[in-house]
C-alpha cells in the first residue's frame, strides 16, 4: 500500500512539474500588459496585421455647434401707442403676413381731438402773426410804425411758430396728416401701419384695452435678413475666420441643409456657457426658416489635406482613441492619439510628434491586438 501511494505521489509531482513549464513557456511567449502585447509568429500570421505609415487626406476638420435663426434688432419691430389710448382695432393675427402701408391697428381716445385743435389753432394764428409781421415791416420802413411794435409782432410771431411747430411734430408722431388737417375731419381715432414687408411675430393687446405709451401691442418681425445665431464653446474659438462656411440643418427638417459662412465672430466669451456668439448669414432659405427656431450646426474649418487614419488603424474606448506602434517582431504598443474629425471611414488625427514619420503604425488588425489585452485581463 505504501508502495502505491508513493508511485502515485510521484505521478502528481512530475505532472505538476509538465504543467509548470507549459504555462512558463506560454507566459514567456505570449506576454500582454495595459499598453504592450507581444505574440508568437503563429498569432500574428492568424491576426493579419497590416503595417506603415500615416496619410495625407482632405479630411474637413468641422466644428459642431447648435443656435438659433434670429434676425438684427432692427427687423424685429415693436408696435405700441404714441400716445395714451384705447384700442379701437386689431384687424391681425400671429402670424399675418403683412405688406408695408397695410393697417395693424388703430387707437381712440378724446386727446386726440384735443391735440388737433390746439394744432390749428395755432396755426391759425401762426398765419394771422405771419401777416400782421409782413404789415408791420413795411409800415416801420415807411417810418409810420414804430421799432417797439415791430419788435413786439416779431416776437409773438416767432412765439407762435415755435407752438405751431412743436404741436405739428406731435400729431406726426400720432401718424397724422396735418395738411389734409380741418376742422372738418376732427376725428378722435389714429391708426398705424406696417413700415416694411414682414409677419405679425406676437400680438399682445386686444380690442378695447387701455394702453399706455410704453406697453407693446405686438411684433412685426422683417425675415429679408434671416441669420443663424451660432454658440461655439472657448476651445474651438482659435479655429474661427470671417466667411468660413457653414451647414445648417434645423430641428423639424434633418434632411434640409442650409448653406451659410460666418460674418462676424463674437469678442466676450460667456462666463456661464463657455461659449462665444458667431453670426452667420444664410446663402439660401426658405419660408420654412422662421425666428426663434433650434439648429444644429457644422462650421468647416480646414479641407486641406492633413494627417490621417484609416478606420481600421484606430480603437476607441469611451471617448478616446488608441493606435498600435509595432516595436519589434511580435511586440506591439498602444498609444493614445487625438481624432479632430472624419471622412468616411478615413480620420484626421493628431499624433506625438516622433510618430509622425513612422512606417510602423498598425493599419489593420488593431482590433485583434487591443482584443488580446482585453482577455488577458
């Protein structure tokens, strides 16, 4: 019995022994660590490894950023009372397209009236003085006035003009023609026009209500100059230029693409947003662009051939990207290295200075290498 057990104790020892120098010698050819991965002349030929050097591709390096369609301040019109008034009528809607003279709303209010009488009263008086002046004069260069008359004239003439024409240019503010103006037409109601082509935005009164000079009873925006409202982060700020093009795709249509270029590049950066104003004009648009509206954005910053990848040649993890470096027979490295953007299945990419000249960047079968880290771990 003893005997037996030791032929068997035996038998164990030189088996664990066999198994020893297998895993060695399989350790000692097949070695894998986080960034180096070395294998036998047998795994590469299997992997199809594919070595050499970087391209020189037009790939376009493109910012990506978001906005809105906006107009300049002088197209977004705000429409309010010149003067203190109820509304007598608001013949439009939200989104009534108007053309310049048409009628958006008409105000009443007993002042008005008040106003055009003082208007031509002084007026009247103003032609009266005008008259009496003229007398005047050639009475005292006929020397049967006297000089304190004269000047007395004058001075209620000039008096009276300053009246007159203060009281003219408000009832021109109120819209009113003081030409056509009589005591025949005293109407006590005013009404204001669109000044240029466009559509009602919003309205904000109703027929009926009291309105101060100061409330806005609605916005007449003029779209002739629509332009695209861009926000681009700080970082990519080094990389603008005036007329730079731009793609514009808007939230309801992704298949529409609107051409723009950039016409001016904001100076302050947004201390919330980290992002700086771009202004775009657009080079074609349609009815369907309106104001207000979402967009996506891409600004082409270079097409210039640059330094690139095939697809092949890359591994990405989470947000970053990895390439394989062959070292010697059998021994790869990875490196981590920067895509500023792609073509296809072509990348432009940013690599440590000493790689840029290499032949010995791995161009297909990193896949399989970086998947021999992985099972190693």
């Amino acid at each position: 019995m003893k005997n037996i057990t030791l032929i068997y104790t035996t038998l164990l020892f030189i088996v664990s022994c066999s198994n020893s120098d297998i895993i060695a010698e399989k350790n000692e050819n097949n070695f894998h660590s986080e960034t180096i991965v070395t294998l036998t002349d047998a795994q590469e030929n299997n992997a199809h490894i594919k070595i050499g050097s970087t391209l020189k591709a037009a790939v376009p390096l493109v910012i990506n950023c978001n906005g809105i369609i906006d107009v300049p301040p002088q197209n977004l019109i705000s429409i309010s009372s010149p003067i203190n008034a109820f509304i007598k009528d608001i013949p439009v809607l939200t989104g009534t397209r108007v053309h310049k003279g048409d009628l958006l709303v008409s105000f009443q209010h007993p002042e008005i009236i008040a106003m055009k009488k003082n208007y031509l009263e002084a007026n009247s008086k103003y032609i009266m003085l005008a008259k009496e002046f003229e007398r005047q004069s050639t009475l005292f260069k006929e020397e049967a006035a006297s000089k304190k008359t004269l000047e007395q004239t004058q001075s209620d003439f000039e008096t009276t003009k300053v009246i007159k024409n203060a009281l003219q240019s408000q009832l021109k503010l109120l819209n009113i023609d003081v030409i056509n103006l009589s005591a025949d037409n005293m109407s006590s109601v005013i009404s204001l026009y669109a000044s240029e082509n466009g559509y009602v935005a919003k309205v904000t009164a109703n027929k009926g209500k009291y309105m101060r000079m100061e409330d806005e009873v609605m916005q007449v925006v003029n779209t002739s100059h629509l332009h695209a409202e861009l926000q681009v982060f700080e970082n990519d700020i080094v990389h603008l230029r005036d007329n730079q093009e731009v793609y514009i795709r808007v939230s309801h249509d992704k298949t529409r693409l609107y051409n723009a270029s950039i016409a001016l590049i904001g100076s302050v950066v947004n201390p919330v947003t980290k992002t700086i104003s771009i202004h775009a004009h657009f080079k074609n648009i349609d009815d369907k662009l309106k104001p207000g509206m979402y967009l996506s954005a891409e600004i082409l910053v270079n097409n210039e051939p640059v330094t690139s990848l095939p697809e092949t040649a890359l591994i990405r993890e989470n947000k970053n990207h990895f390439i394989f470096l062959k070292k010697s027979k059998g021994t790869y490295e990875k490196i981590a290295v920067k895509v500023v953007s792609k073509n296809d299945s072509v990348y432009a990419v940013i690599l440590p200075a000493e790689l840029e000249k290499s032949n010995q960047i791995v161009l297909q079968g990193a896949t399989t290498l970086n998947n021999s880290i992985s099972n190693a771990e």
